[in-house]
C-alpha cells in the first residue's frame, strides 16, 4: 500500500510523539488509559463495553484546539495570561493560551491541589512562555476549550518554537539596515 508524503509525515510525527510521551512518562500512562497516537479512534477505558471514544492525533495549535473537544491531543502555543484565584476556596489557576482571558483560545486549568506539585508557581513560570499541554479537552460552559492538568509532567516549556515578539512600544523603530538611507528632501 502506498501512502502519501503527508501521511508518512504524518504517521512519523506520531511515532516521535509517543516516543517523546513515553520519555518522560506520559506515554505509559496514555496507553495504560488505552490511548495510542494514531489517527484511529480507540476505547479509553477496556472495563466498559459502552467505553466512550478518545482520539489522539497529535500535536495541534492551540486556536485549533475547539476542533477537537473530547480528543487527548498535545495543545502547543503561547500563553498570553494567567490568573490565581488565590482567594477562592478552589485555589484554582488558569493559563490562557494566545490571547488574554476571555479572548483566549484556549485555557490550561490547574486545580489547587496540583498546584503544590509544581516547581515553580504555574502562573509566574508559564506566562508568555510557548508551552505544549497533554490532556483531554473539554468545552467550558462559554464553548471553550480547556484542559485541565494534575500533574508538571503535563506541561512542557517549547524552546524550539520562536516567542512571538512582545507588543510594539511607543519607541521610534530601528533604521532598516538593507535600505539605503534616505536623502533628505529640499523644500
């Protein structure tokens, strides 16, 4: 069988995927919870014959995530804002990918309880940072996505994707140095 350059690219994204998961140990529990990374769908639970479906396709652009609410899927991008609810009896954290809340694309929502678990306080060490989050997305009662994690292994700074460069200041713009200089007019 023959298959396209797309295909085979895509299939070995796959494979370095779940090499990459199984690294830091993601990947056995993915495939534990019966989640392989394919492009096929699979039951997420084997005790249940009525098990719901889960479909891993890899890694996706967090704008794109709202496609694909109830799939397990590697959600990357930068997050433009964060909130601790520090005050509220849930100790909740949200991570808003590519826009400020509520234009965000899409939330990462960390339960208090997990919240002690990371290293560094999840608000200050991921913000503007480019990220990649594994986890199931779910639609908000606003439709949308969101996914929330329990656990740092979830969520992976991306130093090899560039940071978009932050919003233009008020400075004058540096000379273009491929241009020749300008000759100033006469009057």
């Amino acid at each position: 069988m023959m298959i396209s350059g797309k295909q085979y690219c895509n299939r070995r994204m796959q494979r370095l995927m779940l090499v990459s998961l199984m690294s830091c140990g993601l990947g056995a529990t993915l495939t534990n919870a019966g989640v392989s990374v394919s492009d096929t769908e699979v039951p997420a639970a084997t005790n249940s014959a009525a098990a719901p479906l889960v479909t891993t396709t890899g890694t996706i652009a967090a704008a794109d995530a709202k496609n694909h609410t109830k799939e397990t899927n590697t959600v990357c991008g930068v997050i433009a804002s964060t909130k601790y609810l520090d005050k509220s009896d849930s100790k909740l954290t949200y991570l808003n990918f590519d826009q400020p809340y509520p234009n965000q694309t899409c939330a990462v929502l960390i339960p208090g309880s997990a919240r002690s678990k990371f290293k560094d306080a999840p608000d200050v060490a991921f913000n503007g940072k480019n990220v990649c989050v594994t986890g199931l997305i779910a639609s908000t009662r606003n439709g949308k996505p969101q996914i929330t994690i329990d656990d740092p292994s979830q969520i992976k700074i991306n130093d090899a994707a560039p940071v978009p460069p932050a919003p233009a200041t008020n400075a004058p713009a540096a000379p273009n140095p491929t241009s020749p200089p300008s000759s100033p007019s006469s009057p």
